[in-house]
C-alpha cells in the first residue's frame, strides 16, 4: 500500500495535470507535459512521452508505449541523426482500455470508449467505440 501512494506521489510531480484517484504501476516512466484524468491509470512498465493527454478512466495494462516524437528522414545527404525530430501530440479520449504491449505512434487520437488489443501498433487515430487491433492497428468492430 506504502509503496503505490508514493509512485502517485512522484509521478503527480511531473505531470502538467494529474486527476483525482490516479493509479500509477510498477516502473512507470513518465516525460514532463502529460496530462491524465480522473481515475486513470498508468500501466506497469509503460513509456509516455511528453505531449500525450489521456482523459479519465482510462485502463491501461502492461508495457503499452506512447511516443510524441520521431527522427526526420527527408533528406538522403543528411545523416538521420542530424535532421532533428518532429513532434505530434498523442490524445486518448475518456474511457479508453488500452490492453498490455500496445504501441501508439506520434499524432494518434483515440475516440471515448474505445479499447486497443493488446500487441496493436497504432499508427493512426480511430474514432470513439472503435474495438481496435493488429499491426498496424485497424477497425475490429465498434462497440454500439
């Protein structure tokens, strides 16, 4: 019990906005500039970088990765490492379940009530009651 309200405790440091009722897991890794809702959850092992937003109630299970950032690749006389990095920002809706070992790409927004298979890579944004999956990442079915 100690050791869960002292992760809440840290992470609420770096976060620009923590909701009420938080949950943060085991080896939690979070950049400065996220935003979480009310009853949501960090997963155990997760990466979240800044620039993502996620709503409340939000489930989230182990090792899900959620990237704002990519190399540029534009140029072939430049080396990949010297031509920077763009940014996107990530926004997951309320009442999302985002199952364990998902990946979301930079620029992604996921609709309310939505739930991503566990193992997804998403590269693109869905709109609310999708039930998402695979690699890439498509429409499963909707939930209504």
């Amino acid at each position: 019990m100690f050791l869960p309200a002292v992760r809440n405790f840290v992470v609420r440091l770096f976060l620009l906005e923590a909701g009420k009722n938080i949950r943060v897991k085991y080896n939690a890794d979070v950049s400065p500039n996220i935003k979480l809702g009310d009853n949501s959850e960090l997963g155990e092992c997760c990466l979240i970088y800044g620039g993502v937003e996620i709503g409340s109630d939000v489930l989230m299970g182990q090792n899900v990765k959620i990237f704002t950032r990519n190399h540029i690749t534009s140029s072939l006389d430049i080396p990949i490492r010297l031509q920077g990095e763009s940014f996107k920002p990530v926004l997951i809706n309320d009442d999302v379940w985002i199952c364990s070992n998902v990946v979301i790409l930079p620029g992604v927004t996921i609709g309310a009530h939505s739930i991503i298979a566990s193992g997804s890579i998403v590269t693109k944004s869905f709109p609310e009651y999708s039930v998402i999956g695979g690699n890439p990442a498509k429409l499963i079915r909707k939930r209504k």
